[in-house]
C-alpha cells in the first residue's frame, strides 16, 4: 500500500486504521498526536519464527479456555492468569503466562473451508487455496523479498516445509533440517555437519589460510 501523505499530512494507511480506532477509544486524532509525538512506535522486525503445530492441541484447550461455556464447548484444563491484566491461559502454559507482555493472542482468525489440508494451506500461504495455482509459503516469500548473501538461506524449515515455494520456484524454497532438535542431544543438520575428524577449529585455519592465499594472489594479478 502507498504511503504518500496528503496535504494535510495524513496517509491512507491512517485513514484505514480510523475504521477501528472507535472500538479501542482512541480517535484517529488521538492516535496521529501520539504517532507524532514517539508514544507509537512502528516495529519492524529482522527476522520471524512462524510455529505450525499439525494435529497440535485445540485453541481450547490453550488460549482460549471458554471456561463459563457448557461442557460441550469448553476445554477440559482451567485458566490462570497472566502478567498481563484480563488475559488468562491455559494452566499447563505457566512460563508462557510469565511473559504474556511479549506475544499477542489473534482470536478473530477463521475460515470458512471444510478440510484440515485446505485450511493449512490457506494458514500457510494467506491467500485461498486454488486447484489451478500453488501460492508460496511464507518462507519463501521472505525469501523473495528479503534476500541474503547466496550462501546463507534467507529461511529454514525444521524439520521440514509445510508449504512449498508455490509459482516462486525452487530457487526461493526454504533449507529443510529434515531432522528435530532433541534434548541433551547436539543438533546436527544432513550436509551441514563436519565430515571425518576435521574440528571447526581446524575449518577456521583452512579458511584463514585460503583468505591469505587469495589476497596474494589478487596482487600478484594486479
């Protein structure tokens, strides 16, 4: 979306957020005093960590307990309370309920598809599912949009990809581990370990070594 500013200052974006500014108490005045003042702040994040819990337990059963509900629409856990006033999860949650300041809970995200597949899918992708089109997964959109250097992947999947990178290609496909981390165990991802006896100690001095050789010889070319 643009954001090219009117000449009394204000942007589109602004104008969209006055639609929700009611419900909050806060006016779009409000809310542009305040932007200009610092007290709101646009975050911007380097880098995201997007979990998909396949088969994982219900929103009932973890951040949105329905404990007044009937029986037949509740989870079997009780609530507790959070550092955050009003906001009560799930009792067997206790650290995330210590830092419920540093997460947001998204209860108006739905869909309307009548399979578990599609409905990943459109999790996964953000656009409705079509049979005649792949839409990429967020990983390789992020890396299609934010690029690295060529040697470092812009996003990796452990221990594998929900979705693909869709009509991206596979150069914007995400590095799968193909393996999980285990506790008490040295995680170790298929073509990143070190072969045979060869220590990383030993791979920074071959690489120190190679670094020296190529500035000589670039001026020897010179």
């Amino acid at each position: 979306m643009a954001t090219n500013r009117t000449c009394d200052g204000m942007v589109r974006r602004d104008m969209l957020k006055a639609g929700i500014l009611g419900g909050t108490g806060l006016t779009l005045a409000s809310y542009l005093r305040m932007a200009s003042a610092g007290e709101i702040s646009q975050a911007k994040a380097d880098r995201a960590i997007f979990i998909e819990l396949p088969g994982g337990p219900s929103h009932i059963d973890t951040f949105d307990l329905k404990p007044n509900a009937p029986d037949t629409h509740r989870g079997k856990f009780s609530p507790i309370k959070t550092n955050v006033p009003g906001m009560e999860i799930c009792e067997h949650l206790p650290r995330l309920a210590t830092c419920a300041d540093k997460f947001a809970i998204l209860r108006g995200v739905s869909h309307t598809l009548a399979a578990h597949e599609l409905g990943r899918e459109y999790i996964n992708t953000g656009s409705r599912p079509l049979p005649s089109l792949e839409y990429p997964g967020y990983g390789s959109v992020v890396s299609r949009q934010m690029p690295t250097p060529q040697d470092i992947p812009s996003s990796v999947a452990v221990p594998r990809v929900s979705q693909g990178p869709g009509f991206l290609g596979l150069k914007y496909a995400s590095l799968e581990t193909n393996s999980s981390p285990q506790m008490g165990r040295p995680y170790e991802v298929r073509g990143l370990s070190v072969g045979g006896n060869i220590t990383v100690d030993e791979i920074h001095r071959r690489q120190s070594l190679l670094s020296k050789l190529d500035k000589r010889f670039a001026y020897v070319e010179s």
